[in-house]
C-alpha cells in the first residue's frame, strides 16, 4: 500500500477538517453536473456553493480555499479537454468494495443535485439519451445492497464507475456544445 494519500484521501481529509457531512465524490459529482449543463461559477461562488453542499458549519477555511479553487479549475478542464482523461473522484481500489461503492453512489447523487442546481435545463431539453443518463445516475445513486454483492460485483463496479464517466461527458459536451451553439445564433 502506498504511503502517499491518494487525490480521494486528500479532498477527505480536507472536508472532514471542515465539519464536512458530504464526500469528495459527492462534490465532484455536483461539480460535474453543475457545469455539465454549461453552468459556471466564480471563485467564490464555487467556495459558497461547495460549502453549503458539504453541509458545512461555516465557510471553508483559508487552507483549503486554493486547494477547491484548483479542484473546480482542474476539473473543468478535465472536462473540456476532449482528451477523455476525466475521472471519478473515488477511493482506491485498495478499498473495501461497500465503501468504493457508496462512493459511487454519492458522486451520482452529487451528479444529480448539481444538474439540477444550476437551473440551466428545461424539459424540453432532456431528450431520451440525457433521460436515460439521469436515470441510470438515479440507480447508481441507491448504491448496492449487501445482499446483491457477490462474485461479480467488483467486475460491476468497474464497469460502472466507466459508465458514469463516460456519460458524464457525454452530458457535458452534449449541454455545452448546444448552448455554444445557442450563442453563435444570437
């Protein structure tokens, strides 16, 4: 096992010396929803919005300030790349199934909750592909009953964590490739 704190456990750390009740996935996720849908925020509206969502007592402290405002840089332009080298923000695979997989379901709900906030999506714009995308995010985010874990699981996982990301950026280039080309009408 690797002495050095995985990106997961670093942002973990962080939120939970914060007072943090949401997970480094969940943030991702509403981050990742959020822009998806062409939605930007400022500095400081990210730090507002990102603390509120992790349900903090206060405002984040000065110290993890910079680091959220690089993680919201970094992730948008992991997003925008073209590059597919965007990743979910998950514990390591050296972590026990249940908790990987509710790190899954959290991202997914985070990924719902940040679509949702950003107020930039009507009915009319979720056609069958973006509805079956939001579904099967609204499946992931029940994550797995202990009952349903066998054999196959950790296999299922995988093939889901995949699925998220690349859905997620199909979400992302198919909401802000319309709204660019929205402005190039206007």
């Amino acid at each position: 096992m690797s002495s050095t704190p995985s990106r997961f456990d670093l942002f973990s750390n962080m939120a939970l010396a914060n007072g943090a009740i949401q997970s480094p996935a969940a943030l991702q996720g509403w981050l990742t929803g959020y822009v998806a849908t062409g939605g930007r925020l400022t500095n400081e509206q990210w730090l507002a919005e990102s603390a509120e969502y992790m349900g903090l007592p206060e405002a984040w402290e000065s110290q993890a300030k910079m680091p959220l405002v690089v993680f919201y840089k970094e992730e948008l332009k992991r997003l925008q790349s073209g590059e597919l080298d965007y990743q979910l923000l998950l514990p390591d695979d050296e972590t026990d199934f249940d908790v990987r997989m509710q790190g899954l379901a959290d991202w997914a709900k985070g990924f719902l909750d940040g679509f949702g906030a950003s107020g930039r999506v009507s009915e009319a714009d979720l056609n069958e592909d973006v509805l079956e995308v939001l579904k099967h995010y609204d499946a992931f985010s029940y994550g797995m009953e202990e009952e349903d874990v066998n054999e196959d699981s950790e296999r299922l996982l995988v093939e889901l964590v995949e699925h998220a990301r690349v859905t997620a950026l199909f979400m992302f280039f198919h909401f802000n490739n319309a709204q660019q080309a929205k402005q190039q009408v206007h």
